[in-house]
C-alpha cells in the first residue's frame, strides 16, 4: 500500500481544531482536562491525522472507485473501517495518556481495551463510514471524518475509562 500525503492548510486547521475539541469535551466529562493534552491531541490532528486519514481515503478511491452498486460501497466503507482498527484506537488512546502525563499507564492492556471499544463501536463506525465514504464528495471527506471522530473521541476517551 502506497500512501500519498498531501499537505492541506485547510485540512491541517481542521484537525486541529476538531480533534482537539473532541477530546477536550471528553476530557471535561473525565474531569480529565489538562493544557497539555490539549495541545498534544490538537498537534495530533493537526499534523499526523489530517496528513493520514485524507491520504488513506484517497487509497481508498484508487483501489475501489466511487460507483454505483452496494458491493463496492459496502466494499469502501468496509476498507474505511479497516483503517480505523483496533491498532487506531489503541494509538488514540496512547496519545491521550502521553499527552495526559500518564506515560506510566501505557501498556498492551491498551489493545484489549481499544479491541473492546472496535468491536462494540462496529455498527456505527461502519455507517458513518458508509456514509462518509459513498455520499460525501472527496473534498469533505476528511471533514466529515474529522467530524465523527471529535464525536468518537468522546466514546474513546469514555471507553478508556470504562472497558478497563
């Protein structure tokens, strides 16, 4: 799989500003709010997800073309999914514990959890992906995407806490 990362100061911004609010909500539902994970999941956003999410979708669109018929769209939102794996949530939540001076509870016991938290989370994510993938033009996608993940960043903040 090649990726190709394109830099976008539209997309940067945005996911500056969407991650970091997404997280901040479920940090202030913690009662876990702290300027340095602020900062540190905005420059996560800003730099590594709005370089990576657009650029896998971009793959996403090379390997299986928007078209019409539900194979292929299921086949999208499936490949869609297949990004946002276990291994995605797990890194996730390392950022929020690294950025939350935490780095002494980082440990493999994050996987089950971010497993846990995959697998309950399948039918929304695979819908909003769906979505995402199939009735949302290119140019939005990372938007869109950007959007829902503020949104799960809540459930996996929330997820950390009680899948433990």
């Amino acid at each position: 799989m090649v990726l190709r990362f394109h830099f976008h100061p539209r997309n940067h911004l945005r996911g500056l500003l969407i991650y970091a609010a997404g997280d901040t909500a479920a940090a202030l539902l913690l009662h876990q709010f702290s300027v340095g994970r602020l900062l540190g999941m905005a420059l996560v956003g800003g730099l590594l997800y709005s370089l990576e999410v657009p650029a896998y979708f971009s793959w996403i669109d090379r390997q299986v073309p928007p078209a019409p018929g539900l194979k292929r769209r299921l086949g999208r939102a499936a490949l869609s999914l297949l990004y946002f794996n276990p291994l995605w949530i797990a890194r996730h939540m390392l950022f929020i514990q690294l950025f939350s001076g935490h780095a002494d509870q980082i440990s493999t016991g994050l996987l089950a959890v971010a497993l846990r938290s995959f697998l309950l989370n399948v039918p929304v994510s695979f819908a909003a992906n769906y979505l995402i993938q199939n009735h949302i033009p290119p140019r939005r996608r990372f938007l869109a995407s950007a959007l829902f993940s503020g949104l799960m960043a809540v459930y996996y903040a929330l997820s950390a806490t009680w899948l433990k």
